[in-house]
C-alpha cells in the first residue's frame, strides 16, 4: 500500500482523515510547519500543498477550512485559524449565537509536480451555547443542520457523516476512485 503523508499539526484532524483514507493508503502523519500565504482560499491551500510535497518529497495531503459567518458577511472566511488566536471558543459562542455559518475543508494531494487533486466539502449549521469545550475552533458552538451535537460533542466516525471534511474526504475519495488511485 503506498504512503500518504498527512501534514497537518492536529492529531484529532489527521485521526478523522486517516480513517476515511485508510482503506487505500498507509496514513502517517507529518507535523511540519507550513507558512500560509495571505490570498483567496484556492490560493492558500495550492501555496500549502506545495510547500508540503516539496518538505516531504512524496505523496501529501494538506487541508484547509474556512469558516463563513453570516453576521460578518463571510468573514473569518479562510483566517479562522488567525480568528482563533484573538477570541477563545467562548468568546466565539457568545459573538455567534443564533448566526448562521458555513464551514468549508478544501483538500489537495499531491503526488508528483504534475498530478494533484483538489477536493471540497461544506456544511451549514448555526452557532449555539457549547455544551462542552473540546475540540478546536468552532466546533464547540458549531451545530450543522440535521444533527443535534455539535462538532466537539462527535467522534470521529460520526463527525466525518456531518462535517465539512467528511464531504471533502468523500469528495477526494470518489475522485481516487475514478483516476484508479483507491
């Protein structure tokens, strides 16, 4: 089974990816760390995904979300993770409540100079009072629709069914499939 390098500095993040990956690749983790340029989303993660396969000299995977709330017309967007340093995820919780947002994991693998593949999800929910504080960001206010605990209340398994990078490692997996990689 082939290596697939997953750089990511989360545990939890490259847990939830190597789950759905596992069944076609050898999935380890790689903590290193990448400087994200200033840009558009697209240009963030083709920037990242370069840096990576160039640190790593193999098959990579990076990932990148974006978090789009309603009540700041879109904004954190793809600097939620710079959000992050300035409020905590109460704070956030308490700005949020009741607004409606969007999460979006945009995933690359790169495999040589010439063959990447770009997959994406996206999920809607709505911030609520978190009920526990784990997890990163915004999943403990996060609530997407259809499910009734949010992204901190989840494991793995079940996170990746409602989750933005579950629909992007759906995504990136049928595209696998189709180019015979999985």
């Amino acid at each position: 089974m082939k290596t697939l390098n997953i750089v990511t500095t989360s545990k939890r993040k490259f847990d939830e990816i190597s789950l759905a990956l596992s069944s076609c690749f050898d999935c380890v983790q790689k903590d290193i760390h990448i400087v994200e340029v200033q840009g558009t989303s697209e240009e963030i993660i083709l920037d990242k995904v370069k840096q990576a396969y160039k640190a790593v000299n193999g098959l990579v995977l990076v990932d990148d979300v974006s978090v789009h709330f309603d009540l700041l017309g879109g904004f954190p967007g793809p600097y939620m993770k710079d959000f992050t340093n300035c409020m905590s995820s109460t704070e956030m919780a308490d700005l949020f409540l009741g607004t409606k947002g969007k999460g979006v994991s945009r995933m690359v693998m790169m495999f040589d100079e010439y063959t990447i593949i770009f997959a994406e999800g996206s999920v809607i929910g709505v911030g609520v009072k978190p009920r526990i504080l784990k997890g990163y960001g915004f999943e403990p206010f996060f609530l997407p629709e259809n499910s009734e605990k949010t992204f901190a209340e989840m494991g793995a398994a079940e996170k990746n069914k409602y989750s933005h990078r579950g629909k992007a490692l759906e995504d990136l997996k049928s595209k696998l499939k189709s180019k015979g990689f999985c």
